[in-house]
C-alpha cells in the first residue's frame, strides 16, 4: 500500500492541507489587542513571539508522522484550532464539515492565503491566489476541457504510448525506479495537455527547469525561465493565422477567450502553476484479454470501468493524505483529496486515467517485488529511495491464471532472488 500511495500521489500531486485565513472582523492578527475577538476564536496557541508553532509544525512534517502536528492540538483543543504558523496567525481545521463548508464558500467569507515568499513565487494573476470572476472563468475554462471526452481520448492514446515505451526500457537484472518514471510520464501526458508539447529537445529543456523550480523549494529563477518557454509558444499561437476548431490544449482554450484579463503573463504564468501538480490484477487482465479477442484497443472510458482498480486508488488516496478520512464514509464529504468548491482541482479526472492507465499496463505486463522503502512528506512528497522495484515479463500464456505467482521463477535470475530477499 506505500507504494501504491506514493503512485498516485506522483501522478496527481494530491498532498493537501486547509489552512483557513480569516477574512475582516474575526482576522487573528486583532488577537492580542481585541478581547471581543476572542470569545469567538477557536482553543490553540500562537507559540512563540514571531515563529509561532513554525518549527514544531516543519519537525512534524519531517518526521515518519507528519499528521502527528494535526493529532496533538486537535486531541488538545478540538477539531479546528488556531496557531501561527510561516509567520501569520492561522486557523486550523481537520473537521469535515468545517472543512466543507470553507471550500464550497463563494470566498466572501474565506479567501486562499499562502507565505509571503510563495505568493511572491507565485504571482498575483496565479489561479491559486486569485478570487472572484477571474477565478472563476480560468478554473471553469480549465475545468471544463479537462473533463471533455477529446482530451481524454487524446490523454489515453499519449499514455499509453508514453508508458508502453518506458516499459519496454525495463529489465529484469536491475530495479525500476518507479517514482521516477511515473514522474516523467505524468509529466509528458501533463505538458502534451498543456502546450501540446511533444517529447523532444523541447520538452526535455521545460523539464530541467521544472526540475530545478522544483528541488530549489520553488525557485524564482527557474519559473521565470519556465515562462518565457511557454510565452513563446504563446505567441508562436497569436501569430498563426491558422486556428484549431476543437482546442488541441489548455493554451488554446485560454486564448480562444475574448476576455482582455487574460492576457499573456496570465496565461503564460497559470500553465506553468498547474505542472505542480497508484493491487489486485485479476479484472485487467479479464479487460485486456477481452478487448484482444474482439481486436480492440482500450478507450479512456474502459480504464475507469475497473471498479477494483477505481476503489484501489480510492482508498491509496485516502490513506496517503495528511489527515487519513474515515475508511467507511469516503462517499461523504469527509473525504476530499481534490479540494472542493471553487477550489476542485479542474484536473481530477485526468489524475485518476493517468493512475488507471499506468496501474493497468503494470500488473498486466509485469510481475514486481518492491524493495523495503518509505515515505518522505517533506517538503515534497516522494519515496526516499525513489522506489526500487524488480519486475519480470509475464508471458501471454501465463495471463489466464492471475493467481500463478512465481513457478516460472528461478532462483538464479534476478528478480527471483529478489522476491527471495524479501521472503
């Protein structure tokens, strides 16, 4: 189940905390000063003078538990508490109807509020700080092709290419680096969504500043970089005289808007925002059986059929968030891994194919043993040793019996002593 939790975090980025900053009269800066105030504030600490809980709460993050933060004030105080955390003073909540009620909020009553240096970072025409019509016009013109049947149409075909030609680099006499191949597929699918961009010199030039916007904790240098790649593209698309009927991208969909506020910078700058951003194999290889004898390929829709593989990622979801939702109510709002509201993440639909597809071509094309790994939370979520796992070839007359383990095996092969190892 780790690794399955490190999948799909890789693949959606879905690794999330609600930090709630209250808007006007109940602002927590009056804390000190106004005694009115504080009869309507939730119990916590504000900590130390100018750090607040900052350290304990970067400790935590660290640490094996980094829910451990959230466990101890909320066994203190209750499920919504103040602290004061990256310099500003801060509600906490971990309740699920607190929690709901804040992200279906017109953001009247609560605003998105990041640190200084991130906002900085970020810009102020970022989809993550903006509020209002603004908001709401990228995040429904994003929303919306994210979840049209061309773009997932198109998604399927690119992923399976892109996973079918990672897979057959692999080899049984060395481990595969899950995490880091997942991150480059995901990251091709996501750029292709985008900007249309193929794999190429290109590509490989936008990904090395990611990198490094990335492993520099977001660094400013590197985004800037990101930007005038995509402003360029931008306006290779201005300049064209030909004009898609049916938008190959989210840059095409953006510019296809009449609205002068979304100019350039605003587009530019958003694109690169949403770069940010999974085993039971019995029913896969029923649905790809199936689809051989009737000579058909697999359409997006035949992914997310796969109603075990649908409840894997489900449940990977839930346990590899920093508060763990209660297992029997995921159907409710007290399990919300892509926001919700205005919030929602536009590109959910597109994290669960991208995690069925991969899930798919692996336990239908592979036998694995994972080496012993872990966790990192902090300050990107990712596995320590990047996810070593030995994988063998399964061969197609073997498909029938998915219980058949490792007869095949010999203990001198690779793989073999792997799973020896590991026993």
């Amino acid at each position: 189940m780790e690794m399955l939790s490190s999948l799909v975090w890789i693949l959606a980025l879905l690794f999330c905390i609600i930090f709630l900053h209250v808007k006007g009269k109940g602002k927590l800066s009056n804390l000190r000063w106004n005694s009115k105030t504080l009869c309507h504030l939730p119990l916590g600490t504000l900590g130390w003078p100018f750090l607040g809980e900052t350290i304990d709460f970067i400790s935590c993050a660290y640490s094996d538990r980094p829910e451990s933060f959230m466990d101890r004030r909320r066994r203190m105080y209750g499920k919504v508490f103040k602290s004061h955390i990256f310099g500003t003073p801060t509600i906490v909540s971990t309740d699920a109807e607190v929690s709901r009620f804040v992200l279906q909020s017109d953001a009247k009553a609560f605003v998105p509020f990041y640190p200084k240096s991130l906002t900085e970072l970020m810009g102020k025409s970022s989809i993550l700080l903006i509020n209002g019509s603004l908001q709401r016009k990228i995040h429904g013109l994003i929303g919306s092709f994210f979840k049209s049947p061309h773009l997932k149409h198109q998604t399927t075909r690119d992923m399976q290419s892109y996973v079918q030609q990672a897979m057959d680099k692999w080899r049984d006499d060395q481990p595969v680096f899950i995490q880091d191949e997942t991150k480059t597929i995901s990251f091709q699918v996501l750029v292709k969504a985008l900007v249309s961009l193929n794999p190429g010199e290109e590509m490989e030039l936008l990904k090395k500043q990611f990198q490094e916007f990335i492993s520099g904790l977001m660094s400013l240098p590197a985004k800037k970089r990101m930007v005038k790649i995509v402003q360029k593209i931008i306006q290779s698309r201005r300049n064209s005289s030909r004009s898609a009927t049916v938008p190959r991208d989210v840059v095409d969909v953006l510019l296809k808007d009449a609205s002068e506020v979304l100019t350039d910078d605003v587009i530019a700058g958003n694109t690169i925002d949403m770069m940010i951003p999974g085993e039971d194999s019995e029913e896969n290889l029923k649905l790809k059986r199936l689809k051989a004898q009737n000579g058909e390929l697999l359409i997006w829709s035949d992914y997310l059929s796969l109603p075990f593989t649908q409840s894997v990622i489900t449940e990977t979801l839930r346990m590899g968030n920093i508060i763990t939702g209660e297992k029997y109510t995921m159907s409710s709002y007290n399990f919300t891994p892509f926001g919700g509201g205005q919030r929602l993440c536009p590109g959910l639909d597109l994290a669960r194919l991208e995690a069925s597809i991969f899930l798919h071509q692996f336990v239908t094309n592979f036998r694995w043993v994972a080496e012993e790994d872990r966790i990192v939370n902090f300050p990107t979520v990712r596995m320590k040793k990047r996810m070593p796992v030995w994988v063998e070839r399964r061969e197609e007359y073997t498909d029938p019996d998915p219980s058949y383990a490792y007869s095949s095996l010999t203990s001198t092969s690779a793989f073999g002593k792997a799973i020896n190892k590991e026993a």
